[in-house]
C-alpha cells in the first residue's frame, strides 16, 4: 500500500498549517481509538444497566417467592449449597442479600479451579443452580470492557485507549474551536447543532463535530473516572496515594489488634468453610484487598492488606457464618455486601460494602475465632483522592443517582461510540485509494509548543501513554514523512 500523501500547498498562514497539524494527530488517535472506543461504548452501556439485566437473564435462580416463615439460618443453606457442589469445592465468599424476594448465593471454588455460585431458596434449603462466575453475562462484559477478554494485554491496551481518547478529544475541541471565531458566528450555530441541509461527508463532518462538543465534558469525566481501575497506571495510582495521607491515611488500622485471639472461644459445631482444610496455597499471608475473591470492592481499600490472626489449635472452630452475619447486622450493615471466608486458620473474615452512595462504603475485619470486628474502615477514613474516586466510580458506573445516572451514562458511553462510528464514516468517505489518507503533515508547522508541552506532561502522567506518543511520532516521521 502506497503512504504517499498529499502535497499541501506552499504558501500556508501559520493558523491553517496548526489547523492540518491538529488535524492530523486527531486522525492518529481516531484511527487507533475507533476500533476500541466502540467495544468501550457497547460493554459500558450494557454494564451501566447490570441489577436490571441480570434479573432478565438469570430470574429462575436470582428470584424466589416471599413467603411469610423467616429465613432460614445461613449455615443451613451453606450445608445444602456444599452437598450440591461437586465434592471437594471450598466455600470463598457469600454475597449477602436480605431482599425477601432474592435467592441465597453462595460462591466455591470447584475442583477444576473455577469459582461457581450455587443459589439456594432461603425459605426451603432448596438448590436453584448453579452458575460459573467468569461466564455470567454481566461478568464477561465487564471483562470485555476491561480487558478485551485478552487477560493482561488486552487492559493495558484498553488502559491505552482510554490515554488516546483524551488526545483525541482535546484535538477535537480545538479543529472545532474556529467555528466560535466572529467571522464564523453566523454559521451553523456557532457548531452547536448539525447542519442538517448538507449532504455527504460535510453533513457527517457537521453531525461529529457537534456531538463531539456536547460529549466532550462527559467522555473526559467517564475517562478520568475510569482510569484509576486500570491494571498498570491504575495500580500505581492506586500504591502512590495510599501511601500519603490522600489515600488512605497512616494510621488507617488504628490501635486494634490484627490477630485473632482465641481465649473465651467456644467450640461451636460449624460446617468446615475455611480453605486452609483443603488448600495450602490459599493462604491470606501477605495478600492484598484487591487479591480476594470478590466481584468488586471499594477503591480506597484495594491495595490494603488482608490481616492475618494467630495460628490456632484445631480444637478451636471458627464461629458459625450466621453469627458473622448477626454481628454485621448490629453495626448496620444489613445487606447488599460480600462476606468473605477466612481461607487459612490465620485468616480473618472480610466484609465489603460497595453501594451506590460512596459516603457508606464500608469494610470489616471480623476475628474468626471470637467473632470481635478488628476494624470498621469507612468512607470518613479515606484521604481526598479516595474520596473523589469513590465518588467518581459511582457516576461513572450509573450508581450514583438511580435510573436517572444510569440513563446519563448509557448516553454518554453510546455517543463516544457514534463518535467513533462517524469518524470512520468521514475517514472512509476521504480516504484516497491505495493511501492511509493522513492528513499530510506540514513542513511549515509553528512550534505549537504548548500543545507539545501538553502532550510531554500527558505522557510523564501516564507512561504508557508517553511510550505510545514516541512510537506514534517516530512512524511518522519515517513512514508518512511528506515528500
């Protein structure tokens, strides 16, 4: 394929040869986003309605009828869970839900090493089903969205798209920023609104550079909100400012003690959930928050490590599962969390609380022996980064304000995709045959050093992003170089 570009002319004004160099590096991040940017808008608008969807698909096991008798103990529905697993699987998290009308869910790692939910009428003991955890619908979207189903290649790919987006958008803004100039104020209402009465790739350039303006504050948000997620920036973000007092604070753990004692422990006669029995290597020593199995938790806590209790004589047993779930009950945590079961004699249940309204996050530390919370982490315990993501996290999920977020969100994530479909539609219409059809780059460029400045900065704040730029340039300058 041929990369001979246009020849642009030879007398150009300084603010037409800016103009085609924007332009042009609009084009580099629309050609590499576009692709991406819609598997992004199809997966986070789907995401953003999961409660209502995963009713739809899975109501045979999610939804029982309320019946008037109280719910049965959890440890009686743990027992009638296990039996239905295939031998040897291990019980590792509960997510608790006291809705009268909601199944039972209690989740175990199978032989094969797969993590399966087995849901279990609360009123009857009756087993509903079962289901694998990576493949439920919601999940594998999430995925999808996450990582492309690529595993660790594909989130630091996506991790990428997202940096690119922003130099797509800030680039955008600018193409679109001389149709606000006096001389263009009567023309298509200042670029608000589409035209229209054009035909052709100008009606398409019109219909992109007006939904680019409106969703440009909005595509922005949903990607700063979302890149402290992300596998590689994300982590180190996350590691950065938990280690200064805007994340979560010295001191976090207070004075309380992160062993589990084991004086006063009555020998309680419990089905056995702890790993430890059947996995040597399932050891919470030295894991992190973010390390348990479950499906999500509070960013503010991810990289926190997992206390670890004092090793214990087999004589003394773990207190029953229901009574974890009463003591929760009485310092108000009621519903809607995951509790996660000590996976060694050491080990310690954990409580997460990730609700739409950041302000009750919560997580808890329970002694497995006494039943004693070592630790109650809320949101109030969090350093002022933490804060503005958990906020962030919610708005960008949908969560935050009921249906109404959730509609913001889904418009939001559907217009980047439109974006991303008409800047195809205008490339394509362009494209000259046999040619990449670049924007040629100019010869007489000015030094545009705050755009440079902004982009070296961009690339310092996200290294991935300032990898990419330097791979970008170089092809560039030695594959499309203008003749």
């Amino acid at each position: 394929m041929s990369t001979t570009l246009q020849q642009p002319p030879m007398n150009i004004d300084s603010s037409q040869a800016s103009y085609r160099t924007l332009w042009r590096w609009h084009f580099y991040a629309g050609l590499f986003v576009m692709p991406l940017l819609m598997v992004l808008a199809v997966s986070g608008t789907l995401y953003c309605f999961k409660p209502q969807l995963e009713l739809l698909l899975y109501p045979h096991l999610l939804i029982v009828q309320p019946q008037t008798t109280a719910r049965l103990d959890a440890n009686q529905l743990l027992v009638a869970a296990q039996q239905a697993a295939p031998a040897g699987s291990i019980p590792v998290s509960i997510p608790v839900n006291n809705s009268a009308d909601r199944s039972s869910e209690f989740i175990f790692r199978f032989p094969d090493g797969g993590e399966h939910s087995v849901y279990v009428n609360p009123y009857t003991a009756k087993v509903l089903g079962s289901l694998s955890v990576s493949d439920r619908f919601m999940q594998t979207t999430r995925m999808l969205h996450r990582k492309l189903l690529l595993g660790k290649p594909g989130e630091l790919l996506m991790e990428l798209a997202a940096c690119w987006t922003l130099v797509m958008i800030g680039t955008g803004i600018a193409l679109w920023w001389p149709l606000r100039q006096p001389e263009n104020r009567n023309t298509n209402r200042t670029g608000f609104w589409p035209q229209f009465s054009l035909e052709g790739r100008p009606f398409w350039k019109s219909l992109h550079a007006s939904m680019g303006i409106w969703l440009a504050i909005g595509g922005i948000a949903f990607i700063l909100t979302g890149l402290p997620w992300t596998g590689f920036w994300g982590k180190n973000f996350q590691a950065l400012v938990g280690m200064t007092s805007l994340g979560a604070p010295p001191g976090v753990w207070g004075d309380l003690p992160l062993k589990s004692g084991q004086s006063g422990v009555q020998e309680i006669s419990t089905p056995s959930h702890s790993a430890s029995h059947h996995h040597d290597d399932a050891s919470m020593s030295g894991m992190v928050m973010d390390q348990l199995p479950v499906a999500q938790l509070p960013w503010a806590v991810g990289q926190l490590p997992v206390p670890n209790s004092a090793a214990t004589p087999l004589a003394n047993q773990p207190v029953p599962i229901s009574q974890v779930i009463a003591k929760l009950a009485a310092v108000g945590l009621m519903t809607d969390y995951t509790l996660t079961l000590p996976a060694t004699p050491d080990g310690v249940y954990v409580a997460t609380y990730f609700p739409a309204d950041p302000k009750q996050e919560r997580t808890l530390y329970i002694d497995q022996y006494s039943g004693k919370i070592l630790h109650d982490i809320r949101y109030n315990d969090y350093g002022a980064i933490s804060k503005a993501v958990s906020y962030g996290t919610s708005l960008h999920m949908g969560r935050y304000f009921g249906l109404a977020n959730q509609i913001i969100s889904a418009l939001i994530s559907v217009g980047l995709g439109a974006m991303a479909l008409t800047g195809a539609i205008m490339w394509w219409k362009r494209r000259p045959a046999h040619s990449l059809g670049a924007p040629a780059r100019e010869q007489t460029a000015p030094p545009m050093l705050s755009w440079k400045v902004g982009l070296v900065i961009l690339g310092i704040i996200f290294p991935l992003m300032g990898v990419s730029l330097l791979v970008v340039w170089l092809i560039d300058r030695l594959l499309f170089s203008t003749r």
